[in-house]
C-alpha cells in the first residue's frame, strides 16, 4: 500500500476486507462512494502471483485505474467498446503471455467468444466484481450482462470471488450473493457512519414554518432545504428571502443557465440556503453545507442517506431535520403502487419506504437505526435528537388497543379524521351520519388531543401494526401483527404522544 499507492493506513473495513480476500473467501463488501473499494482488490491482486478480472461498468473510471497502474510499473489492461482495436489485439496478446495482473473488463464484454478459456489458462485467481448490485434486478440499476458473471466463473474454474457495491440493504445482499456467488460470501459492510452529522426527526405540523425556524436558529450558515416539487422549492426561497435568509431555489424546470448561475453561487457563498429538488447536491462540491433539511419525505432510506450525506463533507459539525408526516409517506406509497415497476419492484420499494418511516418513528438512537438498515452496527451516538433527550418509553398496550377498536368498530373504512374523532368524542356530520356516536369506542380518547392521537398512530404505523391499502382512499387496516397487539398477546412499547409544539431548534 506504501510503495505503491503511497497510502499510510488503511480506512475503516478495507484492512478486513483484504485479510479475508487473502484468506481466499469469497467476499461481498458494501461501502460507501468514495471510501476506497478499489485498493480491496488492488493489493491483493499485486501480493498474489495470477490475474485477477476486474468488472466494471464505468469505463473512465476503468481507464483511469489502469493508467495510475501502469504508472506504477503493474501490468494492468482494460477491455470494452472504448478501446482501439490495437489496444483490443495487445491485451489479448498479454493475455495470452501470461503476464497481465490485473484486467478490467465492461460488463458487454463478458459475451466475447473463448473468454473463459482463455483467463483460465491465463491463470485466473479472482473475479473483483464491482457496482456489484448492477446484478440485482430489484436495484435501481440492473445490467442482465452481470448474470454472466456466474457463469463466466463456472467456465473458468470457479475463480474466487470479491464484490462491491455502495448500496445494499440487507435484502438486496441476499440477492446480490445468490447470484453471483456459488455459496454463501463473507459479508462486511463499513464506513456508512458520519458521526459528524447530527440527526434528527420532527412531526411535520407547519413545514415551511418549522423549517424557517431552523434556519434562522443557525444565521450565516449554508444548507440545503430538499422540497417536494419545483413550485415549492420557488416558494419557500421566495418566503425565506422576504424574512431576509440569503435563499435560491433549484430545480429541473429552471432554464440550464439560471441553474449553473444558482449552483455556482451557492457553492462559492457560506450563508445561502438551496431550496431545491433531490435532484440537486450531486455533482456538487461543497465540503461547508453546514444543514439539510427534507421539508418533504424522501423516497427511500437510502435516498436519506445520500442526501443527508452533502452536508458536514468537511468533517465539521452539521445539523440535519426530516419533515415527515402520514400524509407524505401516503403520498411516496401512492407514487409507487402508480410507476411503471413490476410487483416484486413496488413490493420492495414499498418495504425501503417503511424503513424509512420506521426510522422516523425509532424509539432509540437514531444513528443505530439508520446504520442497522445498511449492516452496521455502533453503540448509542450521543449525537441524535433521541440520544440528546431519550424519550421515556412507556407501555403503550392501551393506547393501541383503543386506536385500533376506534378502526375495527368502524368496519376498517376510515382515514384519521374520522377515526380521532370517535376516539375524542366529537359529534362530527360524518360520526353522527354512520352512527358512530353509538359505538363502545365513542368517546374513549377523550383524555388525548387530536396530534396526541397522530402521534399514536404514527407510531402504531412505524411499528407495522397498522396499515393502508396501497389503492385506498385514505382508510387504516389492522395488519396481523397489530391483531397480536389488539388481542393483548404482544405487547408495544411507545414515546409518549407529543403535544404539538414549537420544535427545539435552537440546539447549540
Ligand atoms: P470507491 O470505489 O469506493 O468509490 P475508490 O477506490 O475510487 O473509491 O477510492 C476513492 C479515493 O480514495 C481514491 O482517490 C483512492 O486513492 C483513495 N483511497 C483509497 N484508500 C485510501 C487509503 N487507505 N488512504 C488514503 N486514500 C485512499
Ligand atoms: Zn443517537
């Protein structure tokens, strides 16, 4: 590592993931964009005699590689529609010769006639397998030429073999090793914790008013505000810029240049805020965003993660809020059952967002939760909403016996209007109409304001007892684990509903 790439230590996970490449196991890593996954094959494709296949799908990046590693004196070359056919006939030369260590190949050309023969004869020790969720269909990102990597393996003598991604969840693990790996790979996942962002969630009652307070808790700072749309993004930069906050919107519907304009003024400033869609913070390089806020849900855990990810990229503190509320996560479901996916895609999505919401809901720290979804796992951070102020769980057995009777006794037919005004007592049009003044639940809540009931319901919801059909009108359904909890045969545990009120934002 020293004499070759001039590091002086390993980053966290890439010392294990090379120890047990050596120990020649077959490895699946996940680690974030930017960490380091190349060196995992790298060295010990460099300590170890034989040639190692290097599968990616990114071919500048292919080239860049093979250049630094020719620079260092390693025989490296690359293979894909890229190269000229004199670089095509001296690679496979070198092949032929033997003296290739490392060969990266686009995944197209897995298909080229004889290419197992002949990495077989060329001494083939592993296959580096990397952007390894490409070979998932439920990703975001299939390549059906990635299913030929299996195969490739088989024909050459089941080679060892080390993927990499930077998106996994535990699923999508399970996916990627069934089909690329001939038994069970030794798993690591590492390097997700930004232990210098701090996390936190809030009801949303007011979004524009929460986050405006927000932002002005922490004056002359830059940050990123991620709307729902483009009309809210000009909106909130509108209304914050009438309370004096140095504000720009972003969005796709703005013309290219007013958007270069806004973006290079937002990265050369360090006070204003972008109001903006998820499709903003990618290309940009900005290491000072000191907040990010989500005014509107964001679609999966994953997205979370990477938007959250844009700011604190200098390692100093910084300050993240999420906005969420039932209607959004209804409004993400809507937008899911509604796309053009398969079943299995929509089932899975479906399953990420209600990660999501889990998370948003979590009765203990909030880092733990988040790292849990990607693999990871750390002691309790001391630097969440939950870990400032650890809400006292309380047994909520009652509170969820009575909401759930309050939509049972209704014939599950219900959105939350109705269902907390029956809980409360209140002799609505609509409660009187049906005669659910007359049921046993009328009433029973009374002791609950209308958001302490919310609160309830959030958390029943987060904690997959309650739930709505994906092409319903708004109405709650007991699922069978909420049936447990209603019969009393499992118990929950619950935050205390919360009152609504002003949102501690002027955390130091
Ligand atoms: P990934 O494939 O995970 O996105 P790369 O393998 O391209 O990341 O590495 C990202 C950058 O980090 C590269 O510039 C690489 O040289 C650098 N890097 C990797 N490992 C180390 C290390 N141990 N110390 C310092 N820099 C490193
Ligand atoms: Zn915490």
């Amino acid at each position: 590592m020293r004499e070759v790439f001039g590091f002086r230590e390993f980053r966290p996970g890439q010392g294990e993931i090379i120890a047990s490449v050596l120990a020649g196991e077959d490895v699946l890593a996940v680690m974030p964009t930017g960490r380091g996954k190349s060196l995992c094959y790298q060295i010990p494709a460099l300590i170890r005699p034989g040639l190692t296949l290097v599968i990616s799908p990114l071919i500048a990046l292919m080239r860049d590689q093979v250049l630094a590693l020719r620079a260092n004196g390693i025989e490296a070359a690359s293979l894909s529609s890229a190269d000229s056919p004199q670089d095509r006939e001296e690679t496979w030369q070198k092949l032929e010769q033997g003296t290739l260590r490392l060969l990266y190949l686009a995944p197209e050309r897995l298909a080229v006639p004889g290419l197992a023969e002949k990495l077989g004869r060329s001494g083939l020790t592993m296959i580096a397998v990397d952007e390894a969720h490409c070979v998932s269909q439920w990703g975001h990102d299939f390549r059906p030429e990635y299913l030929r990597i299996r195969e490739l393996a088989d024909a050459a003598g089941r080679p060892q073999i080390a993927a990499f991604t930077a998106t996994a969840d535990a699923a999508a693990r399970r996916d990627i090793a069934a089909r690329l790996f001939a038994g069970p790979p030794s798993e690591f996942v590492s390097g997700f914790d930004r232990p210098n962002l701090h996390l936190a969630v809030a009801a949303k009652q007011s979004a524009f008013n929460q986050t405006r307070d927000f932002i002005k808790a922490r004056p002359g700072q830059a940050g990123i505000v991620y709307c729902a749309s483009r009309k809210a993004c000009e909106d909130y930069a509108q209304r914050l810029k009438a309370e004096g906050v140095d504000a720009g919107a972003y969005h796709a519907g703005l013309d290219p240049d007013t958007r270069s304009r806004s973006q290079d003024r937002f990265v050369a400033s360090d006070s204003m805020v972008m109001c903006a869609t998820v499709a903003f913070g990618m290309g940009v390089d900005k290491p000072d965003v000191r907040f990010v806020v989500h005014a509107a849900l964001p679609k999966s855990m994953e997205a979370y993660y990477q938007e959250i990810g844009r700011a604190g990229r200098d390692g100093e503190p910084a300050d993240t809020l999420l906005l969420w509320s039932l209607g959004d996560a209804a409004l993400r479901r809507r937008q899911i059952a509604e796309s053009e996916s398969d079943e299995s895609r929509k089932a899975m999505e479906t399953r990420r967002l209600g990660a999501l919401i889990a998370y948003c809901e979590a009765p203990s720290c909030r880092r733990q939760s988040l790292l849990s979804y990607f693999g990871d796992t750390i002691e309790p951070c001391g630097n969440c909403d939950l870990c400032d102020d650890p809400p006292a769980l309380i047994d909520g057995s009652v509170l969820a016996q009575k909401a759930m009777s309050a939509i049972a006794r209704t014939g599950q037919r219900f959105g939350l209007e109705h269902l907390i005004g029956v809980l409360r007592g209140v002799k609505t049009d609509k409660i009187t109409a049906r005669g659910h003044d007359q049921l046993p639940t009328f009433g029973i809540g009374e002791d609950l304001s209308k958001d302490q009931w919310m609160s309830v319901f959030r958390q029943l919801f987060a904690a997959g007892a309650i739930d709505q059909p994906i092409d319903g009108y708004g109405e709650w359904l007991i699922t069978e684990r909420g049936k447990e909890i209603l019969f009393g045969r499992a118990p929950i545990r619950l935050r205390p509903p919360q009152e609504r009120r002003a949102e501690k934002v002027a955390r130091m």
